[in-house]
C-alpha cells in the first residue's frame, strides 16, 4: 500500500451495547457519526453473518448454530447412544470429548461445542463449518471478504483465532507500519465474556472500554499518518442486557413425560427454545404448557418472517419461544455447568439493552440503523476508494 491509498480500518467488537458505549463517551472526539444499532433475532452466528453480507438470516443460511438435520449430521454414527440413559452420556467428560473431536478432527471450527445431551447430536447439524472471516466463509451468500478476494483488495483479517484482543491491536499496528493493506478487519470478541459476567459493574466494563479506547486510538492516529483520509468505523453485533429474573423452561416440558428424540426434540439456549415434534399429543401438550408460562411467548411465523428468520423448512425450529428481555433460561444442557451470567443477549431486537453500535469518523452515504446496514458502508467505503484511484478493480 502507498501513502497515497487512506487505509480503511473496521473493527466489530462483540456485544458492545449503545448504553454503554454511550454512557463511557467510547471514541468521542473522533468518531462523530455515532448511531445505536438495532440486531437480528438471535446471536452472534446470526448478526455477524448479516453484517457480513447485508442479508436477514433467512437468506444468508446462519441463524442458530444448531439445526436439525438427521441426514447430513456429521454425529449420525452416535445415534445407538439414543438407546443409553441420559444419566450415562450426558456428563461433562463425554460432552467435552465430543466438543474437542468435532473441532479438531471432524473440521467443524473452534465455536463448536456439545450443547445438547450426546443422546440427541445426531439428529442436528452444525452451521458455522467454515471461517466466515475468510473468503467462501458464508456458503449461503457473499460475504465482503468475498468482495475483497475478487477484486484484489491487499486486505488483513484479525479475529479469535489468531490472537487476544490487545494482541490484534498490536498487529494491526504493525501491518499498518508495514502499509501492506488497503483494508484492516478487527474481530474483538473478549467484551462479550466480561459483559456476561459484569455488565452491573460499571468499574470493570468502563475500564475494558477505556483500554480498547487506547488501543484503537492509537491505531487510528497511525491509519492518519499514513493518510489524512483514513477511514475508521467501530460497530457491534448486539448489545447486552441484564438478567433479573430466571426460568425454568426445559423442567416445565420435561415433566410432561414425553420422550426425545422419540417424540419430540428441543434446543434450549439462554433466551430461546426450539422445538421438532414427531408426536401429535406432544405439539399439543408442550405448545399448551409454553402458552402457560409467563415470561416469554411463542413466536408466530408472521412474525419470524418480519424479524428475517423464518426458515420454510424448518431446520431452526417448528416453534420457537422466546424469553422476555431480562430473563435467562437455566435449566439447560447449555447452562448445566452452572453458570448463571449477569448480562444476556439474544433478546427481541425491539429490547433497547440489545442495540449494538456503529461509530466513524466519515458519515455513511446512507443511513446505518441496523447491523444488515453496515454491509453497504463496508462494500461503499472500500469501493469508493477505488474509483478514486483508478483500479482495474473498479
């Protein structure tokens, strides 16, 4: 890269909620185009695809990371454990032996992890197989690394899985020193954890945002070094809202005494349950204890369409029911360790505390009010700059 070509830097910080960037002046003073911005429904495997491509979940493919689809699972060969009690395979040990094997020998990535009882795995199917943050990462659309890679554009990706956060700000340091990229792509994701556990602390989260402070300001300061035109824009997949009250979804539905995966199958996760029914005496039965339980409600496909979610073929769930904002399921395979976090997300996106961010110091071409919008301003933001100089590209 010469000094002529302002670098373009974009960094996605997880779980960076509006309130709180808001309530810590985070970037003021140089980023002044500063917008809440509204999710998806869903959670990062969801938002941050939609950021990605500029498309709901419903076209781009990833919406929840567990889907059913007994077929193609690449757990299929596990299905005689259906016939074992839950009490002798659904145990820490198991689950974790299962998690490492599908990371590191069936190819399925580092966010994979055993979420369900290993009885019912086979039946489901894993969506996030590939690095999204590579080129060909979304099958289901094209992503702006996609748009990268095809036009040429020298470009540097930072995430998870080369380094901590502090240490990605370091790189990126350094490849801007370097000027071998037009475009850097910083994925924090550290916030999320802390956040989870501290977001009623506001001694911890103000000192995690100042620390990211520096370091993005110092990066920046670089980025105008080389050009006085640079380009940095500081978004988030979600925000975080705070747990008040918790239920107990998965022993309403246990205690109705059907059978999985005879009968019927469900996921639960922190703000969510899916159902599959095989039984028509337990779509009745289980659909009436979920109308009964308060705090939460069954989501119709009306309404799943308008959040972008809806799937004709069912993969992601024949009923979903969604928690209030503030409550946390706790009853299930993923919170049978124990953990009870303080902040949640994966609410409706109406729930204020679920905004994420977007901040930069050039103002979009269009307005940016939720994350499919950040799409264009990546895509705009990067492209104008190559009509600018000429490229082939352009």
């Amino acid at each position: 890269m010469t000094p002529s070509v302002p670098p373009r830097i974009f960094v996605l910080i997880d779980a960076l909620g509006w309130r709180y960037a808001s309530e810590a002046g985070f970037l003021e003073g140089i980023l002044d185009y500063r917008t809440p911005l509204r999710t998806v429904l869903g959670f990062s495997s969801a938002a941050i695809p939609t950021i990605l491509t500029g498309l709901a979940p419903s076209r781009h493919g990833h919406w929840n990371l567990l889907y059913y689809d007994p077929e193609g699972s690449p757990f299929r060969r596990l299905r005689p454990l259906a016939l074992l009690p839950d009490a002798v395979v659904n145990n820490r040990i198991i689950r974790r032996v299962i998690t490492e094997t599908g990371r590191r020998v069936m190819g399925l990535g580092p966010a994979f992890d055993c979420t369900v009882s290993p009885r019912l795995l086979p039946w489901f199917n894993w969506t996030e197989t590939r690095d999204i943050y590579a080129r060909g990462g979304i099958a289901g659309a094209q992503s702006f690394f996609d748009l990268l890679a095809a036009r040429g554009i020298a470009h540097r990706v930072f995430t998870y899985r080369h380094a901590r956060d502090r240490e990605i700000v370091r790189q990126a340091a350094d490849e801007l020193k370097a000027g071998r990229s037009e475009v850097l792509f910083l994925y924090l994701s550290e916030l999320d954890m802390l956040l989870h556990g501290e977001c009623d602390n506001r001694r911890e989260w103000s000192a995690a945002l100042a620390r990211y402070e520096t370091g993005l300001r110092r990066l920046f300061e670089l980025a105008l070094r080389r050009n006085e035109r640079a380009t940095l824009a500081v978004f988030s997949d979600h925000g975080m809202t705070p747990v008040r009250q918790h239920r107990a979804v998965a022993s309403e539905i246990r205690r109705l005494g059907f059978r999985m995966p005879e009968e019927y199958l469900a996921v639960y996760d922190s703000t969510m349950a899916r159902f599959w029914f095989f039984s028509e005496d337990a779509r009745r039965a289980i659909t009436e204890r979920l109308e009964a339980i308060t705090g939460g409600r069954i989501l119709s496909d009306e309404e799943l369409e308008r959040l972008g979610v809806f799937f004709a073929d069912r993969r992601h769930g024949e009923l979903i029911y969604l928690l209030d904002p503030g409550r946390l399921l706790v009853d299930s395979d993923f919170h049978n360790g124990g953990w009870k976090p303080a902040g949640m997300h994966g609410y409706h996106p109406d729930d204020p505390d679920s905004d994420g961010i977007f901040l930069s110091n050039v103002e979009p071409a269009t307005p940016i009010r939720a994350v499919a919008d950040v799409h264009a301003f990546l895509v705009q933001s990067t492209l104008e700059e190559t009509h600018a100089r000429g490229s082939r590209w352009a």
